[in-house]
C-alpha cells in the first residue's frame, strides 16, 4: 500500500524557492545534483567496508590469510573475463639499433589473430641468459619511446637485463580508431581507450583485459628468447603501466618480481576524491566483487613487490600509505616481510631518476643477490621514429590484414549470434530472469511511499493542486528503501482516467512541463500524466564540470562508477520506472490502470526493459536513441554509450529482440 505524506509547508517552500533560485519545476529543496553520486558513494563504501572486515579479520593467522588470499584469487578470474584466442606469436624483427653496451630490436607480435603488437627489446651485450623485464607504459602518446621509459630500460639493459617495452593499445603505433589516411580520430589514447571499452563491456570483456592478453603474449615471447632465463622474470610499469602491472601480476605466475609506479592507491578514495579515471583502468563489477587494488598484488602475494610513488603525485599517495598497509599485514602473515619495499619519494608522478634507480637495484638485489646502489649516468635516448616497429608507425603499413579491436569486436558479435538465438528461444519467464541479473534487479517486492509537496498556492486549491498556465499538477517525491528519492510531476485529468502515461524525458522533466499545449491533449483524452526525472536527469544530473568531456559521456562520472558497484545505470533507472508502476498500482485513483510509457534518447533502453519486465505497460513509445547495441559496435565513436550500457548483453541479446519479446503490446518506435 501506498503511504503518502503531504507537506504543507507553504510559505516557506515559496521562500526558500527564491532564495536558493529552485526551478519552478523543481520538487526536491535541496540539491539534487548530488543525490547520485552520494547514492553511489554510499554502496561503493559499504562493499569495501565489508572487504576491509574480512581482511582484519584474517590479521595474524597464516591460514586466513592464505584463505583471504584465496578468495581473492577466484574474484579476481570472475572478474577478468573475455580474454581473445591464442593465435602463434609470428614474431618479427623489423630493425636493430646497437647502442653502448647494449642493443634494441624493434619488434611486432601477434596477439591475436591478424591483430599485433609493437614493442621494443633492449638486449644487454654479454653471454646469457639474462633476466628479464616486462616494461609497462602509462598513457603517454608516445608510449615506449617516452623518454623516462626510455630511460628506465636503458638502465636496465645496462645493468644486465632484457627489457621488453610494450605499446599499449591505443597509442604510439597502435591506434585502433583511424581514418583512411591511418591518423587517429580521437585526441589521446585514453579518448579511444574508454570508446573501446564500452563495446567490450558489451560482449562481457574490457580494454583492461585486452592489455593484459597482449602483455601475456609479450610474456610468451620473452620465455622463447634464448637470451632469457624463463625463471628470473618481472615486471614495472608506471601510471596505466602500474595498473597494468597490478593486473598482471595477479594473472601470470611466470613473473618474479613486481613494481608498480605512480598507480596503487585506495580504489574507494579515488572514486570518492577525483572519479573514474579512463576505461582501461575500470572493469565493470570491481566493487561488487570487493576488490581493491592492493588485493591484486594480495593475489600475487608472497612474490616481492616494490612499490614506487611519488608523495606529491596527483595519484592520492595517502591512500598508497593504505594499499601498502593492507600489503604489508599479508606479507607479514605468510612470513615474507623483507619482500615488500615502498620507495616513496619527494616528487609527482612518473618514473623519474631516484625511482629508476631504486628499481634497477631492486631487481638486481633480488636476481643477481648483488645489494650495491645503482646510478644512472648520462644516456642517450632515440626518437619515437626511430623506435617504430612498423612503416610510419602504423601497423596497417607491415599488415594489410591488421585487425582493429573495432573489426575484433564486430566479429565476435557474429559469434555470439548462436548464443543469442538460443536465449531468444527460452520462455519469457527464464528471459526475465537472467535480465533481472544483468540489471541487478534482485527486489521484485518494492515498497514505494509518496511524500506530495505543496506550496502557499498549492494549500488553497483543490486536492492540493496547483497551476501552470492553466494546467494544475502535484509535485511529489516517490521513496524506496534506500534508494534515491525520485521526483516527478502528476497531472490528473478533470474527468474519468482512462489509463496512465509515464513520460521521461533525458532532458528532464522541466523541458515537457513547459509545452503544456501538449501536456493538455492527453489530459483532455482522460490520461493522468506521470512525469519524472529518473535519477542523473533533471534535478539530479551531475555537474557537467565533474564530467571530463575527453571521454565523450555527459554522466562519465556516475555510469562508470555504477558500472564499478555492479549496477548499471540503465539498471537502476529500470528500477525508477518499475517504482513509478509500482505507485500507480497502490495508489487509490489510479490502481487498476494500465500504463503507457513514453521516453526518448539515453532513457529509452531502460524504457525498454521495464516493459518487458513489467506486464502492466501496454504501451511503449521510443524517440531517439540508438536501435541496436551493434550501432555502437559499429561507430564507437558515438557519444554517452556508458549511460545505455549492460555488460555482457550481447551474450544473451541485443536491443532488436528486446523489442520483439515486447510484442504484443503497442509499440511506437522513431529511432
């Protein structure tokens, strides 16, 4: 049953209306721009805070700590999906560059089929074999030809080891969204990193386990160099690079030793303090499976580790204090504390000289059992020309069949159609079930309660209406148990209601409340109109200065970090309509009534699936918006994907045979 609370505050609603310039539309007197992020903050903080528990608990005892590890370790295969297939490495040396005391081939392999890698291999001049590093490279353009990486490898190399830099996706010579010249179409690699990652995210994978798949491969390579000893292998990287080597290190036994630089910190502090940062470095369910990022050097644990930070980076090294407290009481536990060093060092981020030479002398105290300080000297560095593996620095010049991840991801879409065909041939109910998965919809019950607000001029006309050039509406707040206060307009008809439409629109509900000449022709036809902002619209829409435009999503900000908790935002605001429903169902004047649905742009696939979830829609009204997730496979360069984003969907469906498991029900579509 419906509760509903009325306010009769009057006056000073009016007043504090013009005091804090509140919209006249507005029902919420406070801030509403905040209540998604706060939500969101909220969730993220219980899951750590459970996480943060299970850690404490497992403190002194070896064996939990072992079974904390464990557990970890299962997490951490759930959540690192969607790895491509192995194809041969088909290595191929395109150049060599000898230097003092050592030399640098330019290298391309093969991750995956028609797909390849650049990378260069800085061998050390002596008979081996050597030991080996993986070098991991931040978000630079210029990738493994940035100077201190550079640097970092020749330092390397001259003190005895094979250094292997690896070009990420998406930058120096491995632009994936090109035009027909070859020239990226995005500015910066992390542009193109979250633009790919949301089609991956589609088809149950992340850009996050790309890099990983091609560093494994690179891994692949070095064990089949006869220069190398396949036992003494590790691993650094610097910024997307040490959160490259965090992954790693969690997924590859082969590697030794591990040095993430200017990347670990608190997962929860980052989110809370500065946002999501870019789509390689986000993987959706983190949170939801408590992972935090030291718990995949946890996973990795007792292996040693040295982690590099600088105390003034932007990177919160406060909470690199606490990544490395929650590293320091596991390695104290199974019995391995003089395996875990922090080197933090007065400066920002970046692998700068004092942190190179901490880092060389790490690995070699640990694979050359030699302790002695080393010191950089002069050296020399190459342009990024020089250091090109491939004709102009693009792989398509040495691979007329090079594969983009675009081409990867539109193929694997036509090989998932036989898994989707076989979900479209399940009964409606067991759809409606796995959908309630994805959308984690696991409150089938709701129990709403409806706060109606009135105003001086609402207390003196009838049923607590008032009126806006000659149409009378209710403001209300429609609550849930924790979950975000929703707000909306109700319109009632003077006569007999004929049936109900919920109209939502991604521009809020401001925007339809001031075309009344509209508003009045279903009014007059006996329709009661519901008109809502579902939470990130209208009054509770992010600031737009919270939301770097560089990653083309106008709620960046709070999507990624619902997608972060395991929470979509098209599953929640699947949830905001089915509460709407749920309020016409128990309210007195309207229980009985069927519902039309009426949305457009990013709110239409949620529109979609409360409908096909909810049998008392009976009509569905679509304007705008994508007609398929294919759309966004096809041209990743689409704004806002990770507002309609599901994870793993197109496993199980695309939007097409939504629309057809919609049937019969009346159906208006103008996309």
């Amino acid at each position: 049953m419906v509760k509903t609370t009325v306010v009769a505050t009057g006056f000073l609603l009016f007043i504090c209306a013009l005091c804090f310039g509140q919209k006249p539309f507005d029902v919420l007197d406070w801030k509403g721009e905040a209540s998604l992020n706060t939500y969101l903050i909220g969730k993220m903080t219980k899951q750590y805070e459970a996480r943060k528990q299970a850690l404490v608990a497992a403190k002194g005892s070896r064996l939990a700590t072992m079974g904390y590890q464990s557990k970890v370790k299962v997490n951490i295969q759930q959540l690192m999906q969607g790895f491509p297939l192995k194809s041969p490495l088909n290595p191929q040396i395109t150049g060599t560059l000898v230097r003092d005391g050592y030399r640098i081939e330019k290298l391309v392999y093969e991750s995956f089929k028609d797909h390849h890698v650049s990378a260069n291999l800085y061998l050390p001049i002596g008979k081996g074999p050597f030991p080996a590093v993986v070098l991991l490279c931040g978000h630079e353009d210029l990738a493994k030809a940035t100077p201190s990486y550079q640097q970092t490898a020749i330092l390397f190399a001259k003190n005895g080891f094979v250094v292997l830099v690896i070009d990420p996706i998406s930058q120096s010579e491995r632009h994936q969204l090109v035009d027909e010249a070859g020239m990226p179409q995005t500015k910066g690699g992390t542009t193109e990193h979250t633009l790919l990652n949301q089609s991956a995210n589609l088809l149950g994978s992340s850009v996050a386990v790309y890099e990983v798949f091609d560093n494994m491969r690179g891994l692949d390579y070095l064990c089949d160099r006869k220069e190398v000893d396949p036992s003494r292998i590790g691993c650094i990287g610097n910024s997307g690079g040490g959160m490259q080597v965090i992954y790693l290190g969690a997924m590859d036994k082969r590697l030794k030793l591990l040095a993430p630089c200017s990347y670990l910190a608190s997962r929860a502090r980052t989110l809370e303090m500065t946002g999501p940062a870019d789509g390689c470095a986000q993987i959706p369910g983190e949170g939801k499976l408590q992972l935090e990022m030291s718990d995949y050097l946890i996973a990795a644990a007792p292996k040693p580790v040295l982690v590099l930070a600088g105390k003034f980076d932007f990177i919160d090294y406060q909470g690199t204090l606490e990544a490395y407290q929650d590293l320091s009481q596991v390695y104290a536990d199974l019995g391995a504390k003089a395996d875990l060093e922090l080197f933090g060092y007065a400066d920002g981020h970046g692998l700068s000289k004092p942190k190179r030479e901490a880092a060389v002398t790490w690995f070699r105290k640990h694979f050359y059992k030699d302790p002695k300080p080393v010191k950089e000297g002069d050296l020399q560095l190459l342009s990024a020309e020089d250091l090109w593996s491939t004709p102009q620095g693009k792989l398509k010049n040495l691979y007329k069949k090079e594969r983009s991840l675009v081409d990867y991801h539109l193929d694997l879409y036509d090989r998932l159609s036989d898994g989707r065909a076989g979900f479209s041939k399940q009964t409606n109910d067991f759809k409606r079930e796995k959908i309630r998965g994805l959308l984690a919809l696991s409150d089938v019950n709701l129990n709403v309660e409806v706060e109606v607000l009135d105003s001086l001029v609402v207390s003196r006309l009838k049923d607590s209406l008032f009126s806006a050039k000659g149409l009378r509406y209710s403001r209300m707040i429609l609550r849930s148990p924790e979950e975000i206060p929703l707000p909306f307009l109700y319109f009632k008809p003077e006569g007999k209601i004929k049936e109900v439409l919920i109209w939502a629109d991604e521009d809020g509900k401001g925007k339809l409340a001031k075309t009344p000449d509209s508003l009045r022709k279903y009014l007059d036809q006996g329709y009661a109109l519901i008109l809502p902002d579902l939470r990130g619209i209208g009054e509770t829409k992010d600031k737009v200065s919270l939301n770097d435009p560089k990653y083309q999503n106008k709620e960046y900000r709070n999507a990624m970090f619902a997608l972060h908790l395991g929470q979509s935002l098209v599953g929640q605001r699947v949830y905001d309509l089915l509460t709407l429903v749920q309020f016409v169902k128990q309210d007195k004047l309207l229980s009985g009534q069927k519902v039309w649905l009426r949305t457009n742009g990013l709110l239409n696939v949620p529109a979609m699936h409360a409908a096909f979830l909810e049998p008392t829609i009976v009509q569905l009204d679509l304007y705008g918006g994508i007609p398929s997730y294919l759309s966004r496979l096809q041209n990743p360069l689409q704004k806002d994907g990770y507002s309609e984003l599901i994870p793993d969907v197109l496993s199980y469906y695309d939007l097409p045979d939504l629309m057809q498991w919609l049937l019969p029900i009346r159906l208006i579509s103008h996309l």
